[in-house]
C-alpha cells in the first residue's frame, strides 16, 4: 500500500511540475477533464448508497459547465465569465427537473434531483474554481499559483499520512474516518505550513499574477492544509454513507480520483476568494 501511494505520488507530482510548462490552454482542457472523472465516481457512491442519480446528466453537465468557463476566459477574456456560469447551472438545473418528469423507472423525484444536483455543485461548481485561478487575470496566467496551492495541500495529505501512522493515537472524528487522528491533522498543517514558507521564500512572493508577504504566506499555509483536511473527511463522510473504502479504483493503492483530489475541492474557492478580497486591489 505504501508503495503504491508513493509511487503514484511520485506520478502525479511530476505530472504537476510538467503542467507548469503546458500553455494555459491546455492545462483547462484537463481541468473539466478530472472534474467529469469526479462526477462519474461521486454518483457512483450515491449508487451504492441506494440513492438514485441522473450520472450522464450530472457529468455531462458537470464537464460542459467548466469547459464552457475556460473557453469564456480564453476567447473573451473572462467577460461575462461569471454570467455564463451563473446561465448554465441554472440550464443544468432545469434540465435535470425536466428529465425528471419522464422518469418511469424510480419514482423518487427529490432525491434524485437532489442527488444530481449535490454532485455539480460539490464537485464541478467548487473545482471550475481553478479554472477561474488559472485563466482571471488581465494578464498572463495562474499556473504557478495553482502550483503553489496543490503543492501545499498535497504535502500536507503526504504529511498528514506519514504522521498519523507513525504517532497517531488520537482519533479525529472516528464515526466518519477511523484512521485520521489529531497527530496526523497537526503533522499535515506543520507539513503544509513549512510548504509554503519555503516556496513564499524561494520565490521572493511572486507567485504568478500575485504577490505574496511572509503574512500571507503564514495565513495560506494554515487556511490551505486546514481546508485540504476537511475536504478530505467531507469524502470519506461519503465514502462511509455508501459503504465503501475507495471512490474508485484508477489509482492503485490510493483509490480513485475522487480519493486523490477530494483534499483540492475546497482549497481551490479558499484561495480565490482569499487573493481576490486581500492581494487584489
């Protein structure tokens, strides 16, 4: 299992690194991308927890709401960006209720709107978040900043992990994740913490179209670890609902990519509002 997990993570954060050098076009094609393997995984939980779902509809709705976003910035330079988004969930809300109507099969109208519904703005609503750190800025790109938010909730998972199964003794929340423990939270936050410092410091604080103080570098590297870890027992809240241990089986050792970026779902609207309302003038 360690194994797996290291070589995986090995994977994926060379995967992050080479990203840096795709143009920013590309790297938002990919975004919708992850979200749609997302949904598919989510409403399979919901499945498995005997809740019905429109799984096409939610993921199709789901990629087509954040692609349209990137295209919006790409071509019209985020004009209007908000307003479209706003216009497409509320298609996707209508589509869904229309569908509805037509359904013979299961006759549990609300939870399987709702179901539906829970997934887009769970997971495609808070993830087009980084579509919109990549792409909102007059000029240039966010990928460096997206960079810097990954790696600090990343190494705080990583730290997070290696912590509460050296020391931990402690249970967090146990009726939601038995393995997390006290231990591992605060090994995860020191880890997260020292993250950000070192690359506030090797950086000088120009961390893409923004720049950062030691402040921020402070507060970021204990709001993103902190946000990372509840986003992490948001899913396994789910998970324990639907009985099962993995999201998926994408990745092994780590399980699917719900698994993976469950930690990034929250941290992605955490750190656009928190450059928007104190780094942006």
């Amino acid at each position: 299992m360690i194994r797996h997990r290291v070589i995986n993570g090995a994977i994926m954060i060379a995967m992050l690194i080479g990203a840096l050098f795709l143009p920013a076009a590309a790297v938002f094609f990919l975004i919708p991308l992850l979200a749609a393997l997302m949904l598919w995984e989510f409403y399979s939980l919901l499945q498995g927890a005997g809740m019905p779902a429109f799984r096409g509809i939610g993921t199709a709705g789901g990629f087509v709401l954040i692609l349209a976003t990137g295209l919006n910035y790409h071509m019209l330079h985020g004009e209007g960006a908000h307003e479209w988004e706003t216009l497409l969930l509320a298609a996707i809300v209508i589509v869904v209720l229309i569908r509805q109507c037509f359904e013979r099969s299961d006759q549990r109208h609300l939870i399987t709107i709702m179901s539906t519904l829970t997934g887009i703005l769970y997971i495609a609503f808070l993830f087009n978040f980084y579509t919109k750190l990549l792409l909102d800025w007059p000029e240039g790109d966010g990928r460096m900043l997206l960079f810097y938010m990954i790696l600090v909730v990343k190494v705080t998972d990583m730290a997070a992990y290696a912590t509460g199964c050296s020391i931990g003794r402690h249970k967090l929340i146990p009726r939601i994740s038995p393995a997390k423990t006290w231990e591992g939270c605060a090994g995860g936050v020191l880890g997260g913490l020292l993250t950000s410092l070192i690359f506030w410091w090797s950086t000088g604080g120009e961390i893409g179209p923004v720049t950062l103080g030691i402040a921020d570098a402070l507060i970021l590297g204990i709001l993103l670890p902190v946000t990372g870890i509840v986003g992490d027992l948001i899913e396994s809240m789910l998970k324990r609902a639907a009985e099962v241990k993995d999201s998926g089986c994408l990745l092994k050792g780590m399980g699917g990519v719900l698994d993976v970026l469950d930690s990034l779902l929250f941290a992605g609207p955490v750190l656009y509002m928190y450059v928007f309302i104190f780094l942006v003038s």
